[in-house]
C-alpha cells in the first residue's frame, strides 16, 4: 500500500484500530497490552508529547479466563464515601452483573494516572460477545493475538484423531466411558 | 546582518537550518554578493577614513570583483555607511565611523564572500532534505498481505496442549546462535563431581 508525498504524513499519523478476541485470555494480561496500544507505544514515531494512540476493540469479554481460584477469591472493592459504605463484590458476581466491567477496569488502570486517562480510555471498545456494530468492526485493519496460547479441548477432537492417539495402555472392556 | 522577523523578542532569537546556495558553488559558483553602496561626507570628520579608503581602495575592490555594483554616495552630514545587497534578497549594512581604511577593506571583503543567507542560531550541525530514502513509517508499512475487501477475521487460534512453546528470548537469536545455545554440551554429573570450577575453570593444587 503506498501514499503520495503529502498523503504519507496523513498515513502515518492516522489511528489504526485493532481487535482483540478475549477468549479464554487473562483479564489483567489484556489490560496490559491494550493499554500499550491504546497508548501508541507499539509505534516507532512514538513521543509522548504527540497523540499518536490507537483505537481497540475487544470482543468476547464474557468468556475471559482466570488461573487457580480467582472467580471466587478475587474480590472487588469500593467506597460510597458514606459511613459503612464499603462495597465487596466477589469477581464471579461483578461478572454477572457486567460482564465487561472487569476488562475495563484492568485496562483503565494499565493506563497512566494523567489528564489523558479518560481520553485514551475512550478509544477502547469492550463487548461481552462476537455482536459487533457494523460502524465499528468497518474499521478495523488488523487484528491482535491474546497474550496466552488457547489449547485444544477433549471436546475440539474428532473421533479418529482421538482413536489414533498413542495410547500407552489398553483399556478393559469394561471400563466406562464418560 | 538583517532584522529579525516578527515574533521573536529578546529571550526568543531568530533559529534555523543549515542552508546552501546553489549546492555549495559547486560547478558554477556565482557570487552572491549583488550591489555594495558606500555612503559618506565629504566633509565630516568622522568620513575622514572613508574618503581615503575612496580614494585609495575602491577602484581595486571594484576591479577584483567584477560582478559586484559599486556605489560611492558622497552625502552632506551623512554618516558613513556600507550597504550590502544579495540576489536573495537580503540587506546588511555597516557603520564605518572613525574606522580605518584596512578595517573598512576587511568588513567590505567579507561582504563580498558571503552568501547573503541571514546570520541566526543554527539548530543543528547537519541538515538534508531527504531524511528518509526508505520512506517514513506508516501503519501499513510491512503488512502487504493485508487485503481490505476481505472480511476481518478475529477467530482465536487453537494449539494442541503438547506443542513445545518457545522462549521469550528465542527471537532476538540468529538461527545459528540459537542452535549453539540449545544444543550446548552438558556435563555430566560425574565430570561436573570431578571438575567443582568447571572444565575450563582454574585448576586447584593438590591437597597433601
């Protein structure tokens, strides 16, 4: 793809944006790298002082994952600012409540604490499902990979494939197949 | 040397690139220097070294430079001055009260090996009109595989859960480099129990 001599300076500050399938992806690794983007530190012409960050869509934020026993154990909290106006959510909860609220929240706090915050933070676009507007997923050019690698499944397997598996021993007869 | 333009004032000074004129003078250099105008009294005495530097000095400055205009203004109760113009367009003016002839040759010599170009801070030591040959970067710069009349697809990519995953560090290695740290000879636990400091390490006198 080539530009014009003047149209190069338009092409090279112009915002990308960029789509993320959250799919069975850690929360806090997602807030991570959308914040570096959201940001434009991937860029080569990066400086702060220039507005050079990029717009994220992420997708399928219902099904995002958590290691170990984190749904129940991670707990939310905040304060009214009331008296006795602590607020504790387990994440499982929150989730069900909202179930984009969490990978907004990680994003929002990846991003440093400045004037900018609120700015950046209105370029990312979280949805809990594959329903995307069509005004939004037009624009999109490229498209991100998660920070972890998903395996595959029992369920992702044919029949075959599992029967030519090497098997290291012969199961009885008898034994029940769940 | 010429007035600053406006918006610049005592704490701001006039800044700006290197410049050439006419690629250096390289092939056919062109003096740049157009008009010269000496403007004097011809009774004053602060005119006094600028009627001799006249009499004695002018008529060989104009035969050494014979593409220059030479101009001498005798002007009652004038002060004397030397107004130097260039092809770009720029003016530089002198004061030459109470200065000798050599010192009023010295200024009008220089005036006349300048390139007319504004004398102000240089930013920088360096400076091209072709920064980049390659060409600035750009968000498509190295995505020619990217086809936009092809529907975006954001399906995740499933791995099988053996798949040997590589080291973070793994792409900063040539291949060859990489291949020498993955397949380095080991010791064995009987050499290493043998050598504590290592094959090559330093060799310990023996213990009596």
């Amino acid at each position: 793809m080539s530009f014009g001599r003047a149209n190069q300076q338009w092409a090279t500050f112009s915002r990308v944006w960029h789509i993320l399938n959250a799919d069975r992806q850690p929360a806090g690794g997602i807030g991570v790298l959308v914040s570096r983007y959201v940001q434009g530190l991937h860029k080569p012409i990066y400086h702060p002082t220039s507005d050079v960050g990029d717009h994220v869509v992420v997708v399928n934020a219902k099904k995002i994952a958590y290691s170990g026993n984190k749904w129940e154990e991670k707990v939310f909290t905040a304060h009214t600012g009331r008296r006795k106006g602590r607020v504790r959510m387990q994440a499982f909860k929150v989730h069900e409540l909202d179930p984009t609220w969490i990978i907004r929240r990680n994003i929002y706090r990846q991003i440093p604490n400045n004037l900018l915050r609120r700015t950046l933070f209105q370029r990312v676009h979280v949805f809990e499902d594959e329903n995307v507007p069509a005004e939004i997923i037009e624009n999109v050019t490229n498209v991100l990979i998660g920070p972890r690698p998903v395996p595959k499944a029992i369920t992702d397997y044919t029949e075959e494939e599992k029967d030519s598996f090497p098997k290291l021993f012969l199961r009885d007869k008898y034994f029940l197949k769940s | 040397m010429t007035a600053p333009g406006f918006g610049f004032t005592a704490r701001s000074r006039p800044s700006g690139f290197l410049k050439t004129v006419l690629q250096s003078g390289m092939g056919r250099p062109v003096k740049q220097l157009k008009r010269v105008t000496l403007q004097f009294c011809d009774n004053g005495s602060k005119s006094r070294f600028a009627r001799l530097f006249v009499e004695n000095h002018l008529t060989d400055f104009a035969r050494k430079h014979p593409t220059v205009v030479v101009y001498a203004m005798p002007k009652r109760d004038a002060m004397p001055q030397v107004c130097a113009e260039y092809l770009n367009g720029e003016e530089e003016m002198h004061e030459l009260d109470h200065k000798h002839p050599d010192e009023i040759l010295e200024a009008v010599e220089t005036l006349a090996g300048r390139s007319g170009l504004p004398l102000i801070r240089i930013r920088k030591d360096w400076h091209t009109y072709t920064p980049s040959i390659q060409g600035e970067w750009h968000p498509f710069v190295n995505k020619k595989d990217y086809d936009i009349q092809k529907k975006i697809d954001f399906s995740i990519k499933l791995w099988d859960a053996w798949t040997p995953r590589k080291n973070a560090w793994a792409k900063y290695y040539r291949a060859d480099e990489l291949d020498k740290l993955t397949n380095r000879p080991i010791l064995t636990y009987e050499e290493k129990s043998e050598l504590p400091l290592g094959k090559w390490g330093p060799q310990l006198p023996p213990i009596y």
